[in-house]
C-alpha cells in the first residue's frame, strides 16, 4: 500500500487574521417595502448591466420572488421603449467591439 505523507503545514502556523465571512445581502424590495414598477426607471437601472442584461439575484441580493417581479417589469420597459435592448456603445459601432 501507498503511504500518503501528511502536509508539513498545519493549520495552527498560519497567521492569525480574521476569516472572509460574505455579508449576506437582503433584498431593497423586502427591506423598504416597495412596489415593482416599470415606469421606475432609476430603480430598474439598477438592474441591469451596462451591457443590457438583466443582473441575476446572486450579484443584486434580491429575493427570487422579487427577481421575478424585476425581470418582467425591465422587459415591459424594453417593450415600452423606456428602457433599451442594447447598449448606445454597441448600436453606434453595430458590433460589441470584441472581434474583428
């Protein structure tokens, strides 16, 4: 049988620091009691990425209910021509940019 040697390192020789605890984010929706509305333009741009998508819920903190509620009212607003489809960038160039 193989003999599988131990580190030589052991926990206790680290450095004492503080661990990386992730703050858990809560969801502005729950959290202020407000309403989804697509006409909210300056909230809803919150919710989308420069390049135009809609951010998920792992980088906005909100919850899936609320997610939901977000993705449909961005896509009422892109229908409605409140919100865009593409970014201005990408419309002037007609191409993102990235290959040629």
């Amino acid at each position: 049988m193989a003999d599988f040697k131990k580190s030589t390192r052991s926990r206790s020789s680290r450095p004492d620091r503080p661990r990386y605890v992730p703050r858990r984010k809560v969801c502005s929706f729950c959290k202020d009691k407000v309403g989804i509305d697509y006409k909210d333009l300056m909230r809803l741009r919150a919710y989308v990425s420069d390049r135009g998508k809609i951010e998920p819920r792992r980088k906005t903190g909100t919850c899936a209910r609320h997610q939901r509620l977000v993705a449909g009212a961005v896509k009422k607003a892109r229908h409605l021509a409140l919100l865009p489809y593409v970014p201005e960038h990408v419309r002037k160039t007609g191409a993102a940019g990235l290959r040629d």
